[in-house]
C-alpha cells in the first residue's frame, strides 16, 4: 500500500535545500578522518542548536546522538512512550587527494568527502529541523545518529559500546546512502543482504632463505604463497555455493630477500573478504586459515593465518523496504524506488545497527545534471560529484520514514 502523509514532506525538504547545500559544502570542505571529527561535529552543533533535542556522547568518538520527543507520546497504547526510530548519517572522510576542481573542495590536503558522507550529515540534520518543527504531532521519539568512523573504524560499534543507543532503544533503524551511479532522485534498495561483510585477512609463510641459484638447499616461500592464493580461489569456485557468495581477494604480497639472487626468508601475504551471510562467513574463516597453514606445511614450511573480524553483513529487514517504498512512492512516484538486483560486495558500519535493530539502508541517485549515472566517477574516487538538489528529496525520506513508522509501526 502505498503510504499517505498529510504532510507535504517534499516541500519541507526543498525548503530547507539552501541550508543543508550550506552546510554540506561547510563539511566538505573541511574533511576529517576516523573516529574522531570534531570540527564537523561542532558544525552539527551550531546547525541545530536550539532545537527541543537532547543530546549524548561517548568517550570513544565524536559521534553525536541527538533526541527528539513528540508531544504526541503515548499515541501508540495507554501509557506509553510512543514507538522509537532511529535515523543516521555518517561525518568521516576518506584519505585521498580531491580533484573535482569544486569551489569548496577540500582544503586538508589527503582528505576527502569522496563517499558522499558531508550529504549524508547535512540531510540528516535537514530532517532534524524539518521534524523539530512538528514536534508536537509526533506520536514517539526519532533518535538522530551522527557518526564518524564508518570508513573502517567501526564507529557505530563503538557508539553502541558506549552505550548510547540504548535508552531510548530503537525499535527500527534507517539510513541513506548517495550514488552518484544511480539516477538522480530514485531510492534504491533490496529486501534481505544489501552490503557484504568486510574482513581483512592475514598470513605469513615461513621458510627458508638462501641462495637463489641452489633453491633446492632452501624452503622458497614464494611459490607456497602463489599456491595459496591458487588454492583459495580453488575452494571459492567448488566448495562455495553460487547463490550465497564469497569474494576473496589477496591484494599484497610482500617478499624480500634484498637483491635478486637470495630467496627470503618468508612472504607477508595480506587480503579482503566479502561475504553475503554469516555461515558462508565462518565457512571461510575456517577454510582460510586451513589452507595457509596446512599447504605451508606440506612443502615443509610453516604459516600463521589470522583475520581482523570486520563489518558484518548489511541485512534489511523485508518490512523496513516495505515502508521505505511506500514513503518513496509516495514522494515521488513509481518511478522513484527501484529494487536492486543484487547484493553489493562493499561493506558498511550500519550493520552493526542492523544486526541488532530491524531496519534498512537504501540508497538515493545522485547523478549529476546531464551526466551519465553508467560512466560517473564512482564512490572512493578522487572525482566524484553529486546533484546536491536531490538532498531536499532524502530530507523528505528521512521524515516521511520516521513520521510512518512512529505512526503506524512496519504494518
């Protein structure tokens, strides 16, 4: 069904474009990196000071959590508190050189608001404003979550670690993503895995140097880790089924022996794992490290294995993209929601939200004017760019998402 809202979100998001294009090119201008960004958080600050909000933080990162209660609480049963949503936007950066030749381009050098999340904050604070101001017919509590440390630092684990989600406890969660390789203005999104576990993995093979004219007198670990690498895409492709993939990428290898004719002593071997469900995960852990060491030791050689647990898989619940395209049909018609084909092999921190709090996470076009959303410069690039007119529409989003599920729950 599709769902109907007596306010005119779309209106309220193009009203409030001017301010969020302001502060986004404030934070873009002014990147930071990791957990902590204070500089940008000072700028949430100032954006929505004076509003009816309550605020926390934590000692692990900058993140912000801001609260806002409706007058209408206990609209839901006698007595209570109303329903609870939360809502996110992520502040860090990324470390690379910006070179988009933008007017407010970075400024820090080896720093850049390439994965779009300067539009992320800035929208956020936008629906902040916009549901700040119908406070009193809000039927429960949003819960605003600006955080840092996405880009690899688990700032969202440490937020919740820090126990800052956990009272009010959200009871459905939320966040958006721009693409600037999807068409302006369209939500795109997926019942079920959105966004694949992340994981780094580790090995070193042991042997030993020598000569490289008489290899035979040494233990060469460099043909062991090259038949490594062979094997674990061996186990991908027949142990691993189709419809619940891996990927396993080993990205560095490093031997030296320090010049050309000795054989090293061993080979640091260093890598990523995508997965799309936990027990393909596992599968993989185990299998990883199986293969590392017991191939080394077939060739007389010893290996360590080890993996740096990292993102789990991005997960949306059905009933979350259920709501999520009735509000964006609702905004902006049919042709406004997509549902994505497939899984993506990236990884992302809202997962930690989701693993415990049903929800989802959608992305929304962002391609520029006139360009083609197939050839744009992608997310990570030093050249990506976005139509920051279609911020007004993931303000509205943000609020018509909210505004339904504190009125009416996932049904």
């Amino acid at each position: 069904m599709t769902y109907q809202s007596d306010t005119n979100w779309t209106a309220i998001g193009e009203a409030g474009l001017a301010d969020t294009v302001a502060l986004r090119r404030a934070i873009h201008a002014d990147p930071e990196i990791g957990l902590q960004t204070p500089r940008t958080t000072a700028k949430v600050k100032a954006a929505i000071e004076g509003l009816p909000l309550e605020f926390r933080e934590g000692p692990s990162t900058t993140g912000l959590i801001a609260i806002l209660r409706g007058g209408r609480a206990g609209g839901v049963g006698e007595g209570s508190n109303g329903r609870t949503v939360l809502l996110r936007g992520d502040m860090d950066a990324l470390p690379m050189t910006e070179e988009t030749g933008l007017d407010f381009a970075s400024r820090t050098p080896g720093a850049m608001h390439a994965c779009g999340h300067d539009t992320h904050t800035a929208m956020l604070v936008g629906a902040a404003k916009a549901l700040c101001a119908r406070k009193e017919e809000l039927p429960g509590t949003i819960v605003f979550m600006f955080q840092p440390g996405e880009e690899g630092y688990h700032g969202a684990r440490f937020m919740m670690e820090d126990g800052l989600l956990a009272d009010p406890a959200p009871e459905a969660a939320f966040a958006l993503h721009i693409s600037p390789n999807m068409p302006s203005g369209v939500v795109v999104t997926r019942p079920g895995p959105l966004l694949a576990s992340a994981n780094t993995v580790h090995a070193r093979v042991n042997g030993r140097g020598g000569h490289a004219a008489m290899p035979h007198e040494n233990i060469d670990p460099v043909p062991i880790a090259c038949e490594i690498v062979g094997a674990l895409q061996t186990f991908i492709a027949r142990r691993v089924p189709v419809s619940d993939p891996a990927v396993l990428s080993i990205t560095r290898m490093l031997a030296d022996g320090g010049a050309h004719n000795i054989v090293p002593d061993s080979v640091e071997m260093l890598g990523t794992l995508r997965t799309l469900s936990e027990p393909t995960r596992a599968l993989m852990f185990d299998a990883f490290k199986r293969i590392v060491t017991n191939i080394a030791a077939a060739h007389g050689a010893t290996a360590e294995a080890w993996i740096d647990d990292g993102y789990p898989v991005t997960m949306n619940d059905p009933r979350a993209i259920d709501l999520v395209r009735g509000c964006a049909t609702a905004l902006g018609g049919e042709g406004a929601y997509s549902t994505m084909k497939a899984p993506m092999m990236g990884g992302e921190d809202f997962s930690y939200v989701l693993r415990d709090v049903p929800g989802a996470m959608s992305f929304i076009g962002v391609a520029p004017p006139g360009t083609d959303p197939a050839t744009n410069p992608p997310l990570h690039n030093t050249r990506m760019t976005v139509d920051e007119a279609i911020m007004a529409r993931g303000i509205a989003l943000h609020c018509a998402v909210a505004e339904r599920f504190l009125a009416n729950g996932f049904s």
